[in-house]
C-alpha cells in the first residue's frame, strides 16, 4: 500500500511539473476520487466523451448554418460575409460558455488566422486530410492532452453542399463582389478553391476529464 501511494504521488509531481500542465492537486483528487465512487474505467470517461463532444460540436454546426441560411437569406452572401465575421465567433463562444468547455473550429486553409491549427491539433487535421485524399472515412477522435485531465475531441468539417462553394469555392464561382468583401475583411484568406466533399477543417473541443465523470 505504501508502494502504491509512493508511486501515485511520483506520478502526480511529474504531471504537474510537465510544461504545459496546470492541474491543481486538488483538480487531481477530485476527478480521481469521482472515478473511484462511480467506478469508472478510462474506456467509460473516453464513451462519454466522445457523446458529449459530438452533442456540442452538432449543436454548433447547426446554429452558425441556421444563422447562415437567415442571413443569406435576409443580406444575399455579400452581407452575410460581413454577418459570419461580426457573429460567428459570438455564437461559438455562447456554447462555450454554455457547457464550460473550449470549442473551436480549425483549418490548414483558414479565413481567420485565428483559426490555423495548433500543434496539439495540426496533427490530427493532417491525419483528416490524409483520410479524405486517399478515400478513408473521417471519425470523431479522442486525445488525453494536459496530464489527462483534458480531452480533446475532434470531428473533420466538410463542404456539405453547392450553398458552402458561395464564399469557399474557387475565385470563378464566388462572385467579383463577394469576393471583394471577403479580401477586404481577411487579407490572409486561404478558404477558397474547395469542392463539395472537400475537408474544410475540424471541430476542436477541450473538454475538461472532470466535467465528464460528473455526467457519468
């Protein structure tokens, strides 16, 4: 039993001192002592994960397109270039805030510099991409990062459908004006030039490993 604690503490003081983490000891004990009481296994916490990532990430997508449509609808696609710059980010960040997580979308090819991958993220878009080129299908993945005591949920984005090549297609089907707006916007813009079926980017949810053994 001695030995059994000796290591466990070795082990938490070598997560701790790691360059990117900053979990607390009590953060550690809580989530460690939950599993305990509920016995749960790392198969258990991953499952849910990978539920409540793909709920959020669907919930996401579909309100930035709901609002997308609307302001398509209401502006033409010149106003809603203006409308995703203004209101995207807001509507992204009210999920965030919503579920206590980090959500965010990424891309090799972003409109936003923002949105350029990180390199905890950079791999994982480059396995997506290596997917769809060479005709594997995309699945919702899973990675332990910050000790553990994060996971990061990822699921690619694809160009659905004709109404996305409007302000992603190439520089010949997206119109002169649109396309004059949108440079004037994001001087950096690498979304253009995709196909429907095209890998657009990924979903990326941090999701704190305490928040979900608490929905278990």
């Amino acid at each position: 039993m001695k030995q059994l604690l000796n290591f466990l503490i070795f082990s938490f003081l070598l997560i701790a001192c790691g360059p990117q983490e900053r979990i607390s000891k009590s953060v550690f004990d809580e989530v460690n002592s939950s599993m305990e009481a509920k016995k749960l296994s790392d198969s258990d916490i991953t499952q849910e994960a990978m539920i409540w990532g793909d709920s959020i990430s669907s919930e996401a997508q579909q309100k930035l397109m709901e609002s997308l449509h609307q302001a398509v609808s209401e502006k033409g696609t010149f106003g809603a270039v203006a409308f995703c710059d203004v209101n995207a980010g807001p509507i992204v960040k009210d999920l965030s805030d919503k579920y206590g997580v980090s959500i965010r979308r990424t891309s090799t090819k972003a409109r936003n510099q923002a949105n350029l991958p990180t390199e905890e993220e950079l791999p994982i878009l480059e396995a997506y991409q290596y997917n769809a080129e060479n005709g594997i299908e995309n699945n919702p993945n899973i990675q332990k990062i910050e000790g553990g005591e994060i996971l990061l949920y990822t699921k690619a984005i694809v160009i659905s459908s004709e109404f996305c090549l409007a302000c992603h297609g190439s520089s010949n089907e997206i119109e002169a004006s649109v396309l004059s707006k949108i440079d004037s916007i994001y001087s950096e813009d690498m979304a253009r030039d995709f196909n429907v079926g095209d890998l657009r980017g990924m979903w990326s949810l941090r999701l704190p490993k305490k928040s979900v053994v608490n929905r278990l």
